[in-house]
C-alpha cells in the first residue's frame, strides 16, 4: 500500500515494474474501480442477448466514471480518491470517514441511475435500484467488520 507521503516513490516503483503503458492502465482502472465492478456485477441483471449485455454494460461503465469524476470534482476530493469504501483504508479507521464515503457513492449510483433510463429498461433501472441498496449495504457491513 502506498502512504501518500510516499506516493510519488510508489508510482514510480510501479512505473519501473509495469512500463508507462501499464502504469497508466492500472491507474485508470484503480481510479474507476466502482465503474467497473459496477458494470460487471449488475450485467448477471440485464435483459437481452450478450451482445446487448456488454453494450449496457459498457454504457453504465462510462456513466458511473463520468458521474464519480463530477461527484469528486464537486466534492473537492482528488482524481485519484477511492469511492469503493471497503478499499479506501481511511474508512476503516473512522466511521465518519466511512459514512461520508457511504453517501458520496450513494449520490454516484442515484445520478448513475437518473441518467441510465436512456439504456436500461425499466425494469432494469428497478433492479439497479436494488444492487445500490445491496452494494451500500454490503460496503457498510463490511466497513463494521474490519473496524472490529
């Protein structure tokens, strides 16, 4: 884990070990890690064939960045800040941290799922209504059993 003192050394370290190509893509996945476990979890609940799948699922990757980038922006937090909460460490040490990371990604699935309606049925946005409520759920238990 990289401290962020110790940021600049760990990037690059990983530079060194990845190349600069694969640097830059373990970045981009780090930072948009929410989209793409987003994406692929609720795929198993999207109607249609698999084509249409990994088209809706591509269009709700590109959402969910989009979204995370505006609510960071607008939250003052940096390009780079972890919405999962289970994997932002901070949030583990303070249940305060916990709850702001908690609303901050509920804000991000509830603008994702305003702007989903172009791609996803109805009945899907219902669905996606339900994985927010487990996914929220899921991050807030597991934030409680690693602060125990």
């Amino acid at each position: 884990m990289c401290l962020p003192w110790r940021k600049r050394h760990c990037r690059k370290s990983l530079k060194e070990l990845l190349g600069p190509e694969g640097l830059s893509q373990y970045e981009d996945f780090t930072r948009n890690v929410a989209g793409y476990l987003t994406a692929e979890q609720f795929k198993e609940k999207m109607t249609g064939d698999k084509v249409a799948k990994e088209e809706k699922s591509k269009q709700l990757r590109q959402l969910m960045q989009e979204e995370t980038q505006a609510a960071l922006a607008s939250a003052g937090l940096p390009v780079d800040f972890q919405t999962l909460p289970l994997l932002n460490f901070r949030n583990i040490a303070s249940e305060a941290e916990g709850d702001k990371n908690l609303k901050l990604l509920d804000s991000i699935y509830e603008k994702v799922a305003a702007g989903a309606g172009s791609f996803l049925s109805a009945d899907e946005l219902k669905n996606f209504a339900e994985f927010r409520a487990a996914a929220l759920s899921n991050n807030r238990m597991g934030l409680l059993m690693n602060r125990r």
